[in-house]
C-alpha cells in the first residue's frame, strides 16, 4: 500500500490565540498530502485530469478526531493512504504523529467524477479505472 508522509513545523499561523493549533489547519494538511499521495503514484492532479478528462476528487465526507493538541514550533508526521476503493469513491486515511503518537486522525470519502453533460456546470461519480487503483498497491 503506498503511503506518503510528509513533515511540517507549526507555525503561529496555524494556531488560536492560545497557542494551539486551529482545527481548519488539520483538514488543509489531510488535503495536501492527498495531492502528495497521488503525485507519488505517478498520477500529479495536472496529468489525473487531463490523462482521465475528470473533473476532480472532491470530498463527499470528512472526519477527524484530536486526541492531543498541537502546538506552535511542534514537528508533526503527517502520513496519508487510501485505506478503501469502491466503484466511484475511496477513503483516504490520515495520521498525524508527535515523537510517535499519534495526536489526530482523520478520512475524507472523496468521489471520482467527470462532468455531467446533462446539467450546465454539473458533476457525476464514475467508476474508478482499476489502472489507478492499482498504482496505490
């Protein structure tokens, strides 16, 4: 199973006023290393869209849950895959860690879909190119 992980340093940015990081930040990380988790599959958003005329991955569900705070100058791991594949959709996992534990995790359910030529400006599921199932193998 491909996996990706990627580094980050909090910064004062991403935290409230008292020090702790604000849980949007935890869903922009999730969503960037799923771009990650494609791009190392050989499949960067730019070829996905153009190479399988879709018209994105978008998030149909997303979940988190927090069990320890992070804060300002902490050097999170953030790692990411796609635990589960159905016929239009998947389920991308995440798992953030601290020196080793875990602090948060999340999943978003995300849809392949091309447009709906049938509605102006519509999007559908479609199935799933078994080929790009298996680059995450």
């Amino acid at each position: 199973m491909l996996k990706v992980r990627h580094s980050r340093v909090v910064s004062t940015g991403d935290c409230d006023p008292q020090c702790i990081v604000n849980y949007p930040h935890y869903f922009q990380w999730f969503d960037r290393n799923c771009e990650r988790l494609f791009k190392d599959a050989g499949l960067g958003f730019a070829k996905l869209f153009g190479d399988y005329s879709i018209d994105g991955i978008p998030i149909i569900e997303a979940t988190s849950r927090f069990s320890r705070p992070a804060r300002i100058d902490d050097v999170l791991e953030v790692e990411t895959w796609i635990d589960e594949w159905s016929n239009k959709t998947f389920m991308v996992k995440h798992q953030i860690t601290r020196d080793g534990d875990v602090i948060a995790e999340g999943q978003e359910l995300r849809a392949w879909v091309i447009k709906d030529e049938t509605s102006p400006g519509g999007i559908k599921a479609a199935p799933v190119p078994e080929e790009v199932k298996q680059r995450f193998n």
